[in-house]
C-alpha cells in the first residue's frame, strides 16, 4: 500500500491496473488524460452508495494542481473526489476496483 500525498491510499495492484489501461489505450486518446472520479450518496434514496468512474478528458481541462501520478501513470483526480477518497484504499482484484474504508 502507498499513501499519496492528496490522501488517497492505493495498492500496486491498483497502480498496475492504471498503467496497463493507461499502455492500452493511451494511443487512441492523444492529448488526454485518465480521470479519476468518485462519488459517495449522502441523501436520499442511494445513500450510503458509492460508485467509481474512469474516464479521458483532454490534458487542457485538467488544472496543474488536480494532476497526480498514481505509480506511473498520470491521472486527473477532481479535488471533490481526492476528499471522497481520503483515508479510501483503492484495490484491483478479480477484475474490479475495489474502494475500501
């Protein structure tokens, strides 16, 4: 497990799983950028529900500050997410991304 700086906590499994999406379909999206996005329900009838998305979204879109290398693989994480994830594990096993208190 690796701590980042922004507080997100994240496995080498998960660093992997970025690089390999990251070698994989990088040449079809010049100009971009993976982005991390996570949201958790609060109200309503999803609360308590949580749910993860990655995305490209174009290089120029991404503020300097919001830009992190999760092992080698720079990624777009919105400061609304690097909030949801603080103190969260992200995990990949079996095939999925596991996110984890």
């Amino acid at each position: 497990m690796q701590r980042h700086p922004c507080g997100i906590i994240y496995t080498r499994q998960f660093a992997d799983f970025l690089r390999t999406k990251q070698q994989a379909e990088g040449e079809r999206h010049p100009g971009e950028l993976l982005s991390l996005e996570y949201t958790h329900c609060a109200e309503g009838e999803k609360a308590g529900s949580s749910w993860w998305n990655l995305e490209w979204i174009s290089l120029f879109s991404v503020p300097a500050d919001e830009k992190f290398d999760i092992g080698e693989t720079p990624v777009f994480i919105h400061k609304q997410t690097r909030r949801g994830l603080k103190n969260r594990l992200l995990h990949f096993v079996n095939g999925q991304v596991l996110v984890k208190n």
